[in-house]
C-alpha cells in the first residue's frame, strides 16, 4: 500500500492505495469521478486523459502513487459550479460533442493546448489531438470548437 | 426546424456527469469476465474449475458443463436478433450458444466467471483450466469451399451460410456487344467498429424472475425480444435500458456481453456487471464481412455498363447473425444506384473459423460500393470518357423503382449532390488539364481525383417479410412540458434531439418544454432500433404523429371552451388563438390545467407507416500518391448527400464527417488481420488496429443537399450510413487518376499501392498492368 496525498480539482487530499492501482481507477472507483473515461486501458485512445501538474497524461498508464505530491484536474474540474469552462460552452455550441465518450480526454488535451498556445491554428490543433481517438470522428466541429473557445477566453 | 440546436445530452457529456453503462454501480453487485478459447475450432473435453474456484473472491463458474443444469430452459438464440424475422434462402444452424462445447472461432467464449472484484475476475478468466481437443480449422473462404473442408455446422453444406442470386435480361449477348469487357477481382477488409466505449453490460435480477439489463445495444426491444426467448421469460420479465452510449456503428445492433451477464445474475442471483477488455471488444464482437468480388462488365462506348457479372464471396465468420441481412444488401447494391439491363449476379456467404461477421454501419453498402464504383472507372477509363460523365448517364432516377421498395422514387439530389460536389472539388480542371501519363514533379507526388456514388435507403421496411416498427407517444403536462416516449437509440447521433425538435415543431411548442425518454423497454412502445439508416425517418414519423394526435387533443378541448372550430384555432406562442379572431383565445396553460382537472388527456400515439425512402450521396477525394513509397495522402473529401431535410444542420454535418472518416479508415489502414496458421487476430489492440486520427486526413467538407422525401419527418430520409460507402471507392479512383495504377484490395496500404504501380505479383495478388510502363494509353 502507498499514501496519496495530492491535488484534484483544486482538493486536496490523501489516501491508502494499493502500490499497482492505476490512476484511472483511482479516480473513478475511488473518488467517485466518473468523468473520465476509459477506453483502451493500454495508452492509445487518450480517452482518460487528465491534467497531471498542467500536462495531458494517460491515466490508465499512471499508477496512483506516481500522482504523490501532484496537481490533478479532471474534466470534473474544468467548470467552476454551473459556470461552464469556455471550451465546454464551446463544444456544446459548436456540435462538438457525439457519443461524448472522447469528450473529457480530448477537452483536457485541449485544455493543455490553450494554456500554452492561447491562439492555436488549425494545423497545431489537429497535430494536438493526434492521441485523442474520436471514432465519431467529430474532428472538423472540435477544432472549430477549439478554436472559438481560444477567441471566448481572450 | 432546420435549427442548429445543441444536443440534448451535449452539457452532462462535456461536465462528466453523463453516465455510460460502466459508470453504474449496484448494492451488492459483482463481476463477471469471460474466458475464451486460444483455438479456432474445438471440441471441449473438460473445464477444471477447481483450482479458479480456489482464488480470493471467485463465486461461480458457468460453463457447458454446469450451466444445462442450472438454467435447464436456455436455448439457442440469435445474437443478430433477427430471430423472428430470417430470410429466405439462408440456413439457419441453431446451434449459437452461450459456453458451448464446440468452438468455433478464437475468442468464443468457453466460461463466465464471477467474482466479488473485477481483478479476480480477470484473473480467474486467464487461468482457467481448460482441456480442448482442436479440430481441423477453415480459416479463409477459399479452404472453407475446399471439398475436403471440415465442417463447420451441421445443416450448413459446404460450410455455405447463405447464397442468393439475381438476373435480368442477357448477359453473354450484351457481353458480346460490349465495346469493353473487363473482369476483376476486388477484396475488402475486416472492418471494426472500434467504437470508443469498451463493450460492457449491468444486469440485476429481478424478484420476479425477471432482469433489468443496462447495455449500449442498439435495439433495446430486440434485445428484450431475444433474451427473453432464450431464457424462456415473458417479455415483461424482461426490461432493456440504454444508458449513455459511447458509439456503436453497428456493434451493438446484436447480443454481446448481455446473455452471459443475464446467464450469471439469473444463477447468483446478484447484480452483475460483465466488461469487456479493448482486445475482447476487437475480437470477440462482430466485424464487417470481408468480401471477394469477382466482376464482370461490358461497357458501352459511353462508359454504360450493359452487363454485369459477378460472383461474390463473403466471409461470414463462425456464426450466422446478420449474414442473411447483409447478403442481400450487397446483391441490392450492386444494381441499385445505376441501371444495368443485364445482370447475372450470385453472393455466397461461406462460415469460417475465424471471429463472426456482422453489423457495421453501411451493413454490405461500403463492399459492393468499393467493387463496383471502382470497376466503373476502370470501365470508364479504358473507353476513354469522364467516369462522372458515364456515372451521370446510367444513374438511377425519379420515376425509376430502387432495391428496397416496390415505390418508384419521388424525388432524387443525386444529380444535384454529382453537381455540387463535382464544383467543389474542381471536378472539370482536375480531369481535364492532366493526361495520363502524368508528369512527376520533382518530389516524385501525383495527384488525382476521384469520385463515386450510391443510393441508399431509410431503414427497413418496403420489403416483404422485414419487421421495421418505430412507435411513439407524446404526453403533453399540465404546466406545457411534454414527454416523448420512444426507443430510437441515440449512439451519439443526436437523435433524441432531433425527436424533440420535431416533437415541437409538430405542436408548435418551445423544444426547450419537450423531454424524450431514455431507450428503455419498460416505458416506450416497439422501437427496432438504431441501423440501416432508420431512427430519424422511422422514429422521427412516429413522434410528428403522435405530436400531431396530442395538439388534436389540446385543440378539440380548447375548441370547447372558446366555440371555435378546432380547425380555426392554431397555437401562438403561449396562446392559442382563434384565427382571424385576436381577441378570441386562451393561455395555453389554463387549457391544459382545466383540461387537467376535467379528466382530460392530451396525448398522442403514433407509428410510422411502413415505407422506406431512398437517399443518395456524392463523394469526391483528392489524393496525393508518393511513387517512391505507395503513400496516400488524402488531401480533400467532399461529400455531398440528400438527407431529404436537415432537421438539425449541425447533427446531419456530424453524421457525415464522421462516416468519410470511417470511411477513410476503411479505405487506408483499418483490417483485423486473422493469422492463417492459427486463425488468431493478430492486431488485436488500438496499437495495432489502425483507427485514423485527426491528423490522419482532411477535415471533411459537406454538401448538405434538401430534396424533401414525401414519407419522411418534414421530407427527412435516412442520413447516418450512405457517405461511409463511398470513401474508399471515391480514394481508389483517385488514386487510379493520379497514377494509373488500380488497387483493388482494401485497405489501400502503401505496399499494395507501390504493388500495383509497379505492376508487381504480390502475396496472392492479381498481377497489375505496368502503370509506370505504359505511354499514354487511356486517357482521361
């Protein structure tokens, strides 16, 4: 077993896991944050995607006690009450959003992008979603998503 | 109508609160995993349970040997879920059950464990004990017809698990007055869904005998329908629940996990949740059928095609399930989207030992498609005309009768959808200015354009015999809000938003008062469920309908109190009015309020007429060709189709981006490769199971084209399938544009592609004519 304490939208806490839980389950069975999805549990379809310290990381190939001492934001985390995070307004908007089950690893990468890259061309986001399967295959409205949440939040 | 309102269901998706089958929870529920078989065809001597039974956590371990005896009623069962509507022409071998004593694919499950944790569960799966003897396998179609081929059902001859056959007309004289006669084979790939949610089912046993089940099935009533024959329960025992679901594409228009968590939460009498691993989803649930075309066709000196020959071979896997639903639809389609006087055409489904074939949006469109649109522009190519042009002179038209029903068509986009399309690639420069052979630029690239077109259909019904029912009610509250019940799945479609939308348009209410249930047997009439294109032009009917019967209501209650004709009185806003009266009217909400407290319901029912309404789409690729390496780089894809009415732009936009996509990944890289000495998937994850990305190709641009259908939702036809078909036919006309060299086995990997420039016999391929060598033959 390990002690946890970490960060997860903007909480702080701690808790006794096993050493091999990975951070997927961690935070959906653990703590109840169904959010993030999973989708391959072998690092390809980003799907369970969070932030880890402001970064985009598989949560099925981190083990929970990596996530010691770390900043974690969930999709849970994006929105602040029922104020929805510019980009969640925006793929609501846009029609980015089909079978959804993409949508919280790809709203995170997203998240990610803009941070560093607060005005993003096409090109950039299309190259940032490369490990964000989406077989609905929404792409075009989530770029343009993307791209109109960049010009909201300015 | 024509709104581009969000989706019902877009805010819970983008907070996380939105819950998918493996987000629910139950008291005392418990895990159950399958263990599956490492051989391909087998015959079980022994499950030891004794030693899986020993581990922490392990309940139960149901097998063929034990599960008999524990629900002596099971029966054999279709996992299609046609059972009550089979085809003719087609055997049937009864004998799909669940754990088995006979495998026939890798994969099959041979035992369902249950466990108190999903960990144990897993664990006791991969190391169950399990004696098999194997038997002989037939691991493609070409060993299966083999005389000495093993037998793979009973009742099946010659491993045949369908064949039908069609022919008009005569074609060995049109063959002889053809100016061009080609034949070729074309071979298509193993397709999967690769749907994004892992399969996963919930189960609860009820105190009535009965189970709840939560599953991303596509038909909620089919599935009630079949596991309910199977189990030997009623059908109020039985109650079906679609969650949030996280895509289908076909995969869940049939059984998967749902009979052995049913099977398990009947025995322990617990809640039981089965999940499927990503590898378990790839090779344990149905793909596309793999199919070999080999065509024959005369063309005229116009680039018609006068006779068509073929002999089609499909690969139906181990089991039946949805060949006998999808072997017609290749023979349909092979003549429905031109007119061809003389056909003689044969489609053989053989079963093999390899994973079953099954439902994957397009169902049988996108095979023929790639095989037919392709030899057109071989035909095209070779008597030297403009293969849109040779399109465009045989294509079907108004007036015409089509595949799927005995109606002729009322209205047709294709021509419009061949237009617009053809200027938005720049169809006429593209084709015009470069002769073939081409000259390389320095970076040895070629570029070309492609095309191809389909007529499809709305679902279902039209044909004798198929059962395609979509009903409906609309109960409108006393405080204005309205209920929709219906069963129309929404996989990610959109669909119960463009229900509600038609709910309110028909009443004349604000969308944002309307509610449509989840697809939940217990509480919504008959619904077949989300495939072939059906939801919105069959469900979407029922709900205008019964939408309509309830402001009938309203109206001859209001007409009452305000003595008004019902037929002068028209909803306006949150009044309704008498016409040409402004001062005669009531809140709508006091009408509904009294009528409310007078006993009075307002309420519709509503069913779609049972038609079917043909749809039609255009796809254009621009493709970039690297002779060096065979690389394709699709550059643009413009599809152009006729939804009848876009009801929501922005949905049907999605629709159509997303098939191309899908359609570009059957087009490029997407196969499950079966390995033919030990019949296992040899790419089995989504490392290996190339799904393009989103920098894998164009942003996808769409023509939406509006020619209203009669028998359609405010002229809507079906829209979800018909722009998957024609992507890999649209590239490898492209491809065969820019360099004259054909591929005609999927997916167009850059090897095969490099094979066929170079002319180049590979692995069993017919030997492509030297494009490089030849010196400007067949210009196009």
């Amino acid at each position: 077993m390990a002690e946890v304490r970490c960060v997860v939208n903007g909480e702080l806490l701690k808790a006794e896991v096993k050493d091999d839980r990975l951070l997927c389950d961690f935070l959906r069975e653990d703590l109840g944050l169904l959010g993030t999805r999973v989708g391959c549990r072998e690092g390809v379809c980003g799907s369970c995607n969070v932030l880890l310290g402001g970064f985009p990381v598989r949560s099925c190939l981190f083990l929970a006690p990596q996530a010691d001492g770390e900043q974690i934001t969930t999709v849970e985390g994006l929105s602040e009450g029922d104020h929805l995070h510019p980009l969640q307004r925006a793929f609501i908007d846009a029609g980015a959003v089909q079978c959804g089950f993409c949508t919280a690893g790809i709203l995170i990468t997203a998240k990610a992008l803009l941070d560093r890259n607060p005005e993003p061309s096409e090109h950039e986001v299309l190259e940032a979603l490369a490990g964000n399967l989406c077989r609905c295959s929404a792409y075009g409205k989530i770029v343009d998503a993307i791209r109109k949440a960049a010009v909201s939040s300015k | 109508m024509g709104s581009r309102t969000p989706k019902v269901d877009a805010a819970e998706k983008v907070v996380g609160t939105g819950r998918y089958v493996d987000d629910l929870s139950l008291p005392g529920m418990v895990y159950a995993r399958l263990a599956r078989s490492p051989y391909p065809h087998a015959r079980i001597r022994e499950v030891s349970t004794e030693s899986a039974l020993g581990q922490p956590g392990v309940r139960l371990i149901l097998s063929s040997e034990n599960l008999p005896g524990l629900l002596p009623d099971l029966g054999p069962y279709d996992p299609a879920c046609h059972d009550f509507e089979r085809e003719g022409a087609v055997s049937m071998p009864g004998d799909f059950r669940l754990v088995d004593s006979t495998i026939r694919h890798v994969g099959e499950p041979v035992a369902v464990v249950v466990a108190d944790s999903d960990g144990a569960a897993v664990e006791a799966a991969a190391t169950l004990e399990v004696d098999y003897e194997p038997l002989p396998a037939v691991l493609d179609v070409d060993q299966a017809r083999l005389e000495e081929a093993p037998q793979i059902h009973q009742g099946a001859e010659g491993n045949v698990a369908g064949n039908l056959r069609r022919s008009a007309g005569d074609v060995e004289a049109a063959l002889a007055e053809s100016e061009v006669v080609l034949a070729h084979r074309f071979s298509t790939s193993r397709q999967k869904q690769a749907q994004l949610e892992p399969t996963c089912c919930v189960v609860e046993p009820r105190r009535d005998g009965g189970v709840t089940v939560w599953t991303p099935h596509q038909a909620p009533h089919r599935a009630r329908r079949t596991l309910a024959r199977m189990f030997g329960l009623g059908l109020n025992s039985v109650r079906v629940v679609n969650p949030l679901i996280g895509g289908a594409f076909g995969k869940g228009d049939g059984l998967t996990a749902e009979p052995y968590a049913v099977a398990a939460a009947l025995v322990t009498r617990r809640p039981i949740k089965l999940r499927y691993s990503r590898h378990e989803d790839l090779v344990g649930t149905e793909a596309r059928h793999p199919a070999v075309f080999d065509l024959t066709a005369g063309f005229d000196a116009k680039g018609r095609i006068l006779a068509l020959r073929g002999r089609v071979t499909m690969d139906a896997g181990a089991y039946l399930s949805h060949t006998p639903r999808v072997l017609p639809v290749i023979l349909t389609q092979l003549t429905a989207t031109y007119r061809i006087p003389n056909v003689d055409l044969e489609v053989t489904a053989l079963f093999t030992n390899t994973p079953v074939s099954g439902a994957f949006r397009g169902y049988g469109g996108p095979q023929a498609a790639f095989a037919l649109e392709h030899l057109i522009d071989l035909g095209a190519r070779a008597v030297n005309v403009d293969p849109l042009e040779a399109r465009d002179r045989m294509r079907i038209r108004t007036g015409d009768s089509w595949g799927y029903s005995r109606r002729p068509i009322d209205t047709s986009g294709l021509e419009e959808c061949l237009r617009l399309g053809a200027e938005a690639i720049g169809w006429s420069g593209h084709r015009a200015k470069e002769l073939w052979p081409r000259a390389c630029d320095q970076t040895g690239i070629r570029r070309g354009v492609g095309m191809a077109c389909v007529v499809w259909k709305s679902g279902i019904a039209g044909k004798a015999g198929a059962v395609d029912q979509s009903g409906a009610t609309v109960v409108v509250n006393p405080d204005g809000s309205t209920l929709v019940a219906s069963a129309a799945c929404d996989l990610g479609t959109g669909i119960k938003t463009t229900l509600a939308q038609i709910c309110a348009e028909a009443l004349g209410l604000p969308i944002e008062s309307v509610r449509v249930t989840e697809s939940d047997t217990g509480v919504t009439p008959y619904d077949s469920g989300a495939h072939a294109s059906r939801s919105l032009y069959r469900a979407g009917r029922a709900v205008e309908r019964a939408a309509l019967e309830a402001k009938r209501e309203i109206l001859t209650y209001a007409a009452d109190l305000l003595e008004a004709d019902p037929g002068d009185l028209q909803f306006d806003g949150d009044r309704i009015v008498v016409r040409g009266a402004p001062d005669r009217s009531a809140a709508l909400f006091d009408v509904l309020e009294r009528g409310f407290r007078e006993g009075r319901r307002f309420e519709g029912v509503g069913t779609a007429p049972l038609e079917n309404a043909p749809s039609f789409a255009a796809q254009f690729a621009e493709v970039e060709v690297d002779l060096e390496t065979g690389g394709v780089r699709v550059t643009r894809l413009v599809a152009a189709q006729d939804v009848g009415k876009a009801i929501n732009p922005t949905i049907v936009e999605g629709q159509i981006q997303g098939a191309v996509h899908q359609g570009l990944g059957y087009a490029l890289t997407e196969d499950l490769v079966i390995d033919p000495e030990t019949g296992t998937v040899l790419n089995g994850s989504f490392m290996d199971y190339r799904v393009l990305t989103s920098a894998d190709g164009p942003l996808v641009e769409t023509i939406v084209v509006e020619q209203g259908d009669p028998t359609g939702p405010f002229g809507a036809k079906g829209a979800g399938e018909p722009s998957i078909i024609l992507t890999a036919p649209a590239v490898a006309n492209a491809i065969l544009h820019a360099t004259g060299a054909s591929v005609r086995k999927l997916p167009m990997t850059p090897e095969r592609v490099l094979a066929a420039i170079r002319g180049v016999k590979l692995g069993g391929e017919q030997a492509e004519p030297g494009a490089l060598a030849g010196n400007g033959s067949g210009t196009v």
